[in-house]
C-alpha cells in the first residue's frame, strides 16, 4: 500500500490530505479547520463522458452525514481524481471553520480544487501496476 499526504493553504484555510493506494484503487481522507471530522463520503468510478466519449470522466454517488455540507467537496474531489487518473476513487471529507462568510467560502472552494490537483499531479508521476479485472 502506497500512503502519501498533501496540504494546500491560504490564509488561514489549510486543507490535508491523506492518499492511501489500494491496489488501483485510491482512499483519501481530507480534513481541515477547527474540527476535523468525516461529513460526507463520495465514491466515484471512471467512464467516457456522456457528450463526448473521447473524454474522460466519472460518476459519483455521496453519502453525506446530517447536518454536514462537504457533500460538494466528496463528489467535486473524488471525480476529478478518479476521470484524471481512471481509477475508482472514495473520498471522505470534514471540514469546519466558524464564523465563515461568503469569500471565506470561495476560498476553501478553491483549496478543495486544488488539493484535488495537487492529489492528480502526485498519482499521475507514480507508476501503478493495473490488475486484470
């Protein structure tokens, strides 16, 4: 099993990210903010896109636990990485920070995005060794 962590950062927004390999599968947990926790939990697959078959991308379904809003971030994070690197992608993510207001918001939109990424450019330089399904 191959493990790696990640963070991105701004201001006083941080979000980390543990990326474990699976065989060719990925779990990666994301938490930042005053409580970590796990919120919500995405599962995405890879597929051709539905406009353009040449392309990639992937389908999610998300789990999201009462009271949290990261449901955003399992199905934005675990698409990205599962259409960018073909591989079956689960995402749990807690996020919390007080206080916030819309630009704060904007903000931690745009360290998800990003961590997600920074997670597609560091899988993308390993090598994986696919399994005959």
């Amino acid at each position: 099993m191959n493990t790696a962590h990640c963070s991105v950062k701004q201001g006083r927004f941080r979000i980390d990210a543990l990326v474990q390999s699976l065989g060719t599968d990925l779990l990666v947990s994301l938490w930042g903010g005053t409580g970590p926790h796990i919120g919500a939990v995405g599962i995405a697959v890879p597929r051709p896109s539905l406009d353009d078959p040449q392309r990639a991308s992937a389908t999610s379904s998300n789990y999201t636990f009462l009271g949290h809003k990261e449901d955003v971030v399992v199905k934005q994070v675990s698409e990205a990485i599962a259409a960018a690197l073909g591989r079956n992608v689960v995402v749990a993510a807690g996020l919390h920070w007080d206080g916030l207001v819309p630009r704060d918001l904007e903000i931690v939109e745009d360290l998800t995005r990003r961590i997600a990424e920074k997670i597609i450019r560091q899988r993308q330089a390993r090598p994986i060794h696919r399994r005959k399904r």
